[in-house]
C-alpha cells in the first residue's frame, strides 16, 4: 500500500503557482520524498526529492514540514504543459516505488 | 536527468504470440532495473525488480514464467510476454537506478501493447 495521500484532483490557473500536497505520516527517518508526474500516455518523469530540508530545482520547490509528516509540491509558474498526475511516493533510495492515486492536476487557461 | 529508452514504442500482435520489450540506460550504468504496468485510469504497478546478472524478482501474482525478464548487462534488461492474450494488453513501463546507489529512479517512455 502506498504510504502517501493526496488529494485526487486540483485545478490551477495558468500562470499561478500550484501547490499540491501530499501527507506521509508513517515516513521513517530514512526514506526521503519524491515527486514524479506522468503525462497521459508517457512513462513518469522525476521531478525533485527530498529528506529534510526544503529543496528547489529548475521544475519545482519541495517544502517539507519540520516533522516530515507532510510535504508540498510547488509548481510556481503553473503552465497548460504541467497538466498531468502527480505522485508523491516516500522511500528508501534505491528501493521500487510504490505509486497511489496520486493528484490530477488540471492547468486551465 | 539520465535517460531511459523503451522498445518499441507500441506493439500490436496476435494472441498466442511472445513479444520482446527492451529497457535501456542511456547515460549511465543500472544494477536494478524495475518493470511495472500501467491499465488505463490505473496507477503503476510493479511487476518484477530485476538485477543485472542474477534472476528477477516477481511481485506476487505476477506469473514468472509468463513474463520473461533478462537483465543481461548494466545497460539493458528485457521482458518477454510470452505467449500473449487480449487480457496482457497494457502499457508496460520500466525504470532504473545507477550503480552508485543513486537515489533516483528514471523510467523510460513505456510500451503500449495490444494483443488481439
């Protein structure tokens, strides 16, 4: 079972940012958080990960609470590309994943 | 990020027949190789985590002898559906990690297979 819950959809408005969520309150000391997206008929694409402490890179900021129960996703510049599922997945590096539902992100005009 | 290739892209073949998808590292070198499938509106699930050089581990409920998997060289692993039926239409999705223990896992585009 996946041991992450988010919410299963969200709607952004072009241009905004977009923050999604995503609770992982069994997280051990070890696992880190990751976040990849998948695009209707693509294979996932790796967005970021993260163990502590917050984390940005050219696709998106990892906001993860201080007691690593929670974290967010930051897309700042939300655009109709970004339109996809979004899965957030804790585990040991080099472990599979296991995927949930994840969230739908729908980028509208 | 590094890259991970599948072939082919999509396959459509005839029920009873056996059909070969290739997974490659492109950029670096991968000790585990993952394989998941994908029905439609479903989330992934894994079938089988495979190393370079020794025999795949199945997922329970995953039939070992039905789907084939090789891992050969640091660069390639490969599954085989052997003889296909209608209900093993799916897209099939593997993924990578390096040989340095990297944290990541990259997948590659998946395969769409059809069987009729």
């Amino acid at each position: 079972d996946a041991k992450t819950t988010q919410p299963p959809s969200m709607d952004c408005a072009e241009g905004r940012a977009a923050n999604l969520p995503c609770n992982h309150s069994t997280i051990s000391g070890n696992e880190y958080v990751y976040w990849y997206r998948q695009i209707h008929s693509q294979g996932p694409q790796y967005i970021i990960h993260g163990l502590k402490n917050n984390e940005t890179n050219e696709m998106a900021s990892l906001i993860i609470t201080e007691d690593r129960k929670s974290s967010t996703l930051i897309l700042p510049h939300a655009t109709l590309r970004d339109t996809a599922v979004y899965y957030c997945i804790v585990n040991n590096a080099g472990n599979m994943l296991t995927f949930g539902g994840g969230t739908r992100l729908m980028v509208k005009p | 990020g590094a890259v991970v290739s599948q072939h082919p892209s999509r396959v459509i073949c005839k029920s009873g027949t056996s059909v070969k998808i290739e997974c490659r590292s492109l950029d670096f070198q991968a000790t585990t190789m993952f394989w998941y499938r994908q029905f439609p509106k479903k989330s992934l699930m894994l079938m089988a985590t495979s190393n370079e050089g020794s025999k795949a581990t199945y997922e329970q409920g995953v039939e070992k002898d039905k789907f084939l998997i090789n891992h050969a060289s640091l660069t390639l692993s490969t599954l085989t559906v052997t003889s296909a039926h209608p209900e093993d239409s799916s897209f099939y999705i593997c993924s990578a990690i390096g040989t340095l223990g990297q944290e990541t896992q990259y997948f590659g585009p998946g395969t769409r297979l059809l069987v009729l």
